[in-house]
C-alpha cells in the first residue's frame, strides 16, 4: 500500500500463529517474505500462547531479517479466545508472565503487544498493564473495546485513558479513527499519544494516513488512478499465489468489503462486486467502476 499512498511509518501484519514442532515451514510464513515487503516497515505478528512454539516462531521471524515482532492479545473471535488465545489470554495474567518469563530473555529481536482492554470488562487490562511495566516492552498497542464487544459500540475512551496511567510503556492508540475529524477527536483528548494504528479507517481509504499527516480532509485529486494501480498490483500478486480462480476471486471480494466505501456507491458496487462469478466478470466490473471515476 505504501508505494501507492503515503504516511503509513509501519504495519503490523495479519497474525501468524504458533505450531508444535521445531521448525516452522516456509509455507507458514510466506504472508512475511521479505520480497512482498520492501516500502514500509514490517512488523510480524504472533498469535499464540505455548511460550516454546512462540520462542521458535519469533526467532525464525527474526532470521528472516525482521527486528521486531507483535504478540497478538487482542484478537476477539470466539474461536480464538476460547483456546487462551488472543484476548482470551487477557483473563489469564499468570500465562502472559509465564510466556514473557520464558521468552524474553532468548528473543533474538525485539517484542511488542497489542492487546483489547479485557475479555469481558473493560477493567481487565489494568492489572496486566500493572505487570507488563516489568518487562522490556517495545511499546503497547490498546484497541479499547472488549473481546465481547467484538468491534461494537464506541471504543472506551474513559478507560483508554485511565491505561495511560497505569503503564510506563510507550502506548499506541487503535481503534475507530475513519477518518481526519475521529483522528483529531483523540488526538486531541490524548495529547501525548504520538503514534496511532490504523485497520478498517486504511482498508476502506488507503489515502487516510496521508489525509492525516496533510491535515486536510478530502481525498488527494490522483486517489482513484493510485487506487487503480494499488488493486492492479494486489491482483497480481494474489495470482501468483492462489491456485484457481475461484480462491483469487473470493480474496479479491473481500478486498471490497472495505475499498468500495471510498466511492459514493458503495452499496451498489459491492453488491455488483460479489455477485460476479467469474475472473472476467469480475475484472469487467472493476473496469467500468474505476473508468467511470477517473
């Protein structure tokens, strides 16, 4: 995205999950090479709670070339959370240590958390944030929504800010900022938050970060030609990794889900979007789409 759009200092990646075994296949980590990510800082992200799986796996991620990697303690899905997982870790602090006791001290690089504000309530993150300031944290990404929430309701800013002074780390804000007025709204009730991580906001306008930086509020003039190059090249590269059309084409309509809200027929294109069931039919829709916008 970032040799399309620009303001974008890192991304953390899709997470990868622990596996049994010594060694972790490349298969397992070609969402990483290092071939696909040559214009932004990469930070991988490990989903995982056995700390000798994820020992194996961050280490492995480092002899890639990586210097840093993420512990995913924030993913909500019930699929997850149910397994001690993502945010299900959250109600298991003595898991969290017991993790970080064993992994620290053996990290070939650095480590980094993004985490929810709990499981259930939103006063579950305190004394996690309590223990963490014991340990040599990178920084800490809080997204502040329960897992329960999933991603309803309204990020709790009251807690949000009530972290800030429970913890000595350098937090990062995430969460609901979709555009430059949400983005301004928590910077400013959050003066000495400097770094603020992006998901849906980017995926459904990949100008945004730019926008923010740039301080103004409508897209750039060249948004739709960039776009059009930006969905040409993940095209491309989708093709060179999915086998069949049909695995290519379901990828592609996801990407949708959220590139159709950065035109003003969002609804009517994505319906037109999913309901192609072929390749053709699907490039012939994108380029009629993108001919009639530019």
């Amino acid at each position: 995205m970032s040799r399309y759009f620009k303001g974008i200092d890192f991304c953390v990646t899709p997470f990868l999950t622990t596996v049994k075994g010594s060694y972790v296949k490349n298969s397992h980590l070609s969402d990483i090479l290092p071939k696909y990510n040559k214009v932004t800082t990469i930070i991988p992200q490990i989903l995982g709670k056995d700390p000798q799986e994820f020992l194996i796996l961050a280490n492995q991620v480092f002899e890639m070339g990586y210097k840093t990697v993420n512990w995913n303690l924030g993913c909500p899905y019930p699929m997850v959370v149910n397994k001690k997982r993502g945010a299900g870790l959250l109600l298991y602090p003595e898991m969290i240590k017991s993790l970080l006791d064993s992994v620290l001290p053996n990290l070939q690089g650095t480590l980094s958390i993004k985490m929810r504000i709990g499981k259930n309530e939103p006063d579950e993150i305190y004394p996690i944030l309590d223990m963490l300031n014991d340990y040599p944290i990178e920084n800490i990404i809080i997204h502040p929504r329960t897992a329960k929430q999933m991603y309803s309701g309204t990020p709790d800013l009251f807690v949000f800010g009530k972290c800030l002074d429970f913890s000595k780390h350098t937090i990062i804000y995430n969460g609901d900022i979709i555009d430059l007025k949400t983005f301004s709204s928590i910077k400013s009730q959050f003066p000495s938050i400097h770094s603020f991580m992006i998901g849906r906001g980017l995926a459904m306008n990949p100008a945004l970060s730019e926008m923010i930086k740039s301080n103004v509020k409508n897209k750039p003039d060249d948004f739709y030609k960039r776009l059009y190059r930006f969905h040409e090249e993940i095209l491309r590269i989708c093709r060179e990794n999915f086998n069949g059309h049909i695995a290519l084409l379901g990828r592609m309509k996801q990407l949708w889900w959220y590139l159709s809200s950065s035109f003003q027929n969002s609804e009517d294109i994505l319906k037109r979007i999913q309901r192609s069931k072929t390749l053709e039919s699907y490039r012939g829709i994108v380029e009629e789409i993108f001919e009639n916008i530019m």
